[in-house]
C-alpha cells in the first residue's frame, strides 16, 4: 500500500508530501485548520491591499544553499533584510546590539575596539559559568545593556524572569562590533513574492495529493496508510491524557491606517510597562511594493491555554520531564513519525523545518526500498 497520511499542512507537512508524491506515493494532507502554511500563513488584507503575515513576522534566511534552491523552484524571492529597531524609555536604537547602538546608548564615539574593550570593562567578571539568561546577558554586556535591552523584553515574551531561563536562550542574540544591522547574519534572506501560502499551494498541487482542510485527522485512520507522519503536537497525540506541554502563545491587535504607522518591519518594546512586545507594520515586509494604506499588529505574548495557538516551546525542567515521557511513548507506536516544530517541540525557523522535512522524506524512501523500519524520529527531540 503505497499510501502516506501527513497530519499538518505547514511547511514539514507540505515538503513531506511533495517529495513523497513525486517518488510515486498517493498523500492524503489533514489540518484541522480551514487554510494552508500553518504558522507561516499569509494573506493580502482586503482593505489595505497589503499581504500580511497572519500569525506574526516570518524571514526566510538561511546558509544552506540546498533549502535555498528547493525553496526558489517554488516563488521567486525578493530580496529583504530585516532591520529591526528597539524603543526604550522613548528612545530608538537598532538590533541586535551592535557599535551604533552602544555608542547611542551610552553617549560615545567608540570605535570597534574601543567599544569591545568597554563591554569587556563593564561586564561581570564574577561569572563564570551563566546558569540563566540573567547571568549570561550580564556576563556578555553588563547590566546597562542588559536592562534596557533584554530583562523587560525577555519578561514580557517569555512570561516569567530572565533568571528562570537558560543560559543557552542568548546565543541567538548577537553582539557587533561594527554597523551591520542586518538582523539576521545568514548568506540567504528574503521574502516570497507571492507570500508563504503561494509556496505551499504550489508543493501540494500535485494529483497524487489530497488535502483535507478542517478536518482533525483521527489515530484510528493509521491503518487506512502505510505510514503517517504528524507534525501536531506529541502531547496532542496522546490527548494530553499525562498533562500538556508548555507553550507561550501570541494575541494580535490589529490597526489600520493612511500612510505610514512607524517606517519599519518590526520595533520592539523593550519597557517592561509597555503590555506589548513589538509592532510590525506588513507593508514594509514587501518594499517593491506600494500601497497608501498600512496594517499593524501589535503583538502580546502569554502562556498558551488548551484552546490557544501553540507558538513557541518553553522547554524548562518541567516541560523537558514532561517531553521525555511523551518521546517514550510515541517510540511505542506503529507506523507513526512524529516530526516538524510541534511534533518533536523545538522551536525551528523555517530553513531548518524545510530541510529537516527533506532528509525525513530521503530516510523514508531509502528504508522503504530496502524493507527497513521507519524511524520514529528523525532528529532527537531530546537534545
């Protein structure tokens, strides 16, 4: 029986099924969801004209030049750098923390090594080895930068206090000692012309694959396939019947107006008295195009409840106990890979959900050639 059941109409989901199809498999894709693109969903708003990312900001960057390519076949990319800026105590700076922001922050002139030198000055010497977010942003650029910068920003977007995160959290944020502010220091960057939603349209149009929009896919169908692969949640699965894994969701409010809200992508909020985190004007996501009026979202995190949109894992000593339970349990299960962001709980940004979806689909058909097992995993959720 040469038939595939993917659950979830995202990127892994749609990768999957298009490798899949094309290798000679008849697909059947399930998502409880009444549109394609999951998370990375977009759409043209119908009073401003303006294609908006639904579930907040989505940059397509990368160095694999392998996902760059497979990627391309399907819409033509524009470029796009994303220039993130940062507002803090009614002031503007740029992101990531770079020699334009500390020389404006602190009122200086420093060059690149001066200003290296004045990190390293200011910095907490009596750390040395960070045990949370606090210590290792104190560690790396002091308590100046840290507050203004990090502690209200990380708070709000996390919901809990620096201190409880680790340490790890912080290497995705970067320190320059020159002018890049490229928020993103990949070789790849851009955005599709026609959004996220066109690429996935294209992946799936395929007559070997069959989507099934609104519609929750049930465990009792595994044997109507002679695999399925599920990038929902792996605490979903088991209906939650041990607890539910923690995730931060996001609130949306939306504002429309004439002209130009704020002159930027993205600005960030980092005052702890601000409720929000950041605001992303879309227009400036697609600057080849133009448009006389603007659509904002301005963006609130918190923990996610059982009827909410699940968006990033939290992954403290409790979640990961939690996780480790659940990864034993689906090594259980017959026929079934879990994979994608939900279904191995990582967080994962696009290129890596692509390419991970790729070497998923190669692993199948190179073991369904040769009658081996299919694995359950194809990357280590536990890691």
């Amino acid at each position: 029986m040469k038939k595939i059941g993917t659950v979830g109409a995202g990127f892994t989901g749609a990768v999957l099924a298009y490798r899949l199809a094309h290798a000679g498999y008849n697909i059947d894709v399930f998502d409880h969801r009444s549109h394609l693109a999951g998370n990375c969903h977009s759409k043209r708003d119908s009073e401003t004209g303006v294609m908006v990312h639904v579930y907040g900001p989505h940059i397509f960057h990368t160095n694999n030049e392998h996902v760059w390519k497979f990627v391309n076949q399907f819409d033509e990319f524009m470029p796009f750098v994303n220039r993130v800026k940062a507002i803090v105590q009614e002031r503007v700076y740029t992101l990531p923390i770079n020699l334009l922001t500390i020389n404006n922050f602190f009122g200086k002139v420093f060059s690149p090594s001066k200003a290296k030198a004045f990190l390293e000055s200011i910095s907490d010497k009596s750390i040395n080895m960070p045990q949370n977010l606090e210590e290792q942003a104190l560690k790396l650029i002091g308590r100046d930068l840290y507050r203004a910068f990090l502690l209200g920003y990380t708070t709000k977007q996390w919901g809990i206090h620096p201190t409880k995160l680790q340490a790890s959290i912080l290497k995705r944020l970067p320190v320059r000692f020159n002018y890049d502010d490229n928020y993103y220091n990949n070789l790849y960057q851009g955005i599709p012309r026609n959004g996220y939603t066109y690429i996935v349209e294209r992946l799936l149009d395929h007559p070997l694959i069959k989507v099934h929009l609104n519609e929750r896919f049930d465990q009792k169908q595994v044997g109507d396939y002679s695999h399925v692969f599920y990038s929902g949640p792996i605490d979903g699965w088991f209906n939650y019947k041990d607890g539910r894994l923690g995730y931060r969701t996001l609130d949306f409010e939306t504002s429309r107006y004439n002209g130009d809200y704020q002159g930027n992508a993205v600005i960030n909020y980092c005052d702890l008295e601000v409720p929000w985190t950041r605001i992303s004007e879309h227009k400036h996501f697609m600057p080849w195009e133009s448009h006389n009026q603007t659509i904002i979202f301005k963006e609130y995190s918190r923990f996610c409840g059982k009827n909410d949109l699940p968006y990033y894992p939290i992954c403290l000593a409790k979640e990961k106990k939690l996780l480790r339970h659940y990864v034993n349990l689906a090594m259980r299960e017959y026929n079934v890979s879990f994979v994608g962001r939900l279904g191995t709980y990582r967080y994962l940004d696009m290129h890596v959900t692509i390419r991970e979806a790729l070497e998923a689909a190669n692993i199948f058909l190179e073991a369904s050639a040769r009658g081996n097992n299919i694995p359950t995993f194809f990357v280590d959720p536990l890691q």
